[in-house]
C-alpha cells in the first residue's frame, strides 16, 4: 500500500511566508475580462513576491508590477498607477488579483497546462498512486457531465484519499473516512446512494466515486 503525502502548495506563496527573500514559483494564469465570468486565455507564468512586491510574468510576455499599499492588507499600485485589489478566495489553490480591466486567476497547480500524453488520467500515474480513474463530474456552470483525472490512495478498513483534477483545473483531495466524508480547501456534502457517492461542493461541482475505486478489488 503506497503512502504518499497528500499535495499542497508549500507556503502556498500567501504572506504567511517569510518576506525578507524572493518568492519565486511556476504558476498558471487565467485571464478574465472585467465583468465576464469566462476566462479569456490560460497560459503559464511566473509569480514572484519580495518583501510584499508582487511580480506576475505571463508566458506571452506581459507582466504585472505590483506596488504594496503600507495602509491597506491586499491593496496594491499596478505599473500604471491603477489600483489593485488581491483576492484570496481561491484558498491554497492560488491568489485573484483584481486590476481595472481584468482579473488575474494565479493558480499554483500547472496540472492543466500539461500537453495531452497517452494517460488519460495525468497527471495522475501509478508511479505516485495506488490507482487511477477517470470520474465522472460537472462543473458548478455546466449542464452535462464530463471526465476528471483522479489518484487513489487507500488505506485500511475501506478508507482512502481521492485527489481530483476539477473542471476549472484545480487539484484538490477527498477524503473519504470510515465516519466522515471531507476534502481539503472546500466544503462539501457527500451522499452514498447504491455503490457511488455524490461529492457536491460549495460553489455546485459534482463528483460520482465509486466505492470499489477507494476499496480496490
């Protein structure tokens, strides 16, 4: 039974992590348009903090220079001189930063930027999990179900660990245990009905897991 430790942002990059030295991490960004709740483009960039400084190069060149607010936690000067405000909604996943004509989605997770290989649940792999799956999900916008990547960690007496790639592309885990079923970063309800249970989140994704998937054969 392989043991490994469930995946989290180290130091998550918030300002809970030491100031006094450069942050420097690989990221993702979504870019979304002011007033649209549809992201315009998702491409790799860098995030890089000092001493409260917020830096954010986009793979296509752009790049966002943020001046900290000594008055005002989460407020900031872009290059331009507009304001900006950071949004930490996303949790552990990543950091929103607000600018006049759009929104910045810095997520910590490159996961979904990976190119199409011949393992349809990457980026999830045997070499890292003690099963992988496909199951079945929907996003909290969508009519129909789609796919979503999923590794298995199991455990003793039925219990295991589910890490989930969502729809927005966010990697986050279920833990389903013998007397509670949660998951990291968000709240969720958990019904069993016959074999499968229905994981809804807080913001109305939907997940069906299969019990045989956490017990194994």
């Amino acid at each position: 039974m392989k043991r490994t430790l469930l995946p989290v942002a180290a130091c998550l990059f918030a300002l809970a992590c030491t100031q006094s030295h450069a942050d420097s991490v690989e990221a993702r960004c979504d870019i979304y348009p002011a007033g649209d709740d549809h992201a315009s483009r998702m491409l790799a960039c860098r995030f890089s903090q000092r001493q409260g400084y917020v830096t954010i190069t986009r793979e296509d060149g752009v790049v966002y220079d943020l001046v900290p607010d000594p008055q005002r936690a989460g407020r900031y000067t872009d290059q331009d001189g507009q304001p900006v405000v950071r949004d930490d909604d996303l949790g552990d996943q990543g950091l929103i930063f607000r600018l006049a004509g759009e929104s910045v989605y810095v997520y910590w997770s490159t996961a979904a930027l990976q190119p199409t290989t011949d393992n349809p649940t990457a980026p999830f792999s045997t070499d890292d999990y003690d099963a992988t799956t496909l199951l079945r999900c929907r996003g909290a916008q969508a009519a129909d179900f789609g796919q979503c990547p999923a590794g298995i960690l199991r455990m003793d007496g039925g219990e295991g660990s589910v890490v989930v790639l969502s729809p927005a592309g966010e990697q986050f885990t279920i833990n389903f245990m013998r007397d509670y079923v949660n998951a990291t970063n968000r709240e969720v309800e958990a019904t069993l009905q016959g074999d499968t249970w229905t994981i809804t989140t807080g913001s109305g994704e939907v997940y069906e897991v299969p019990v045989a998937a956490i017990e194994g054969g």
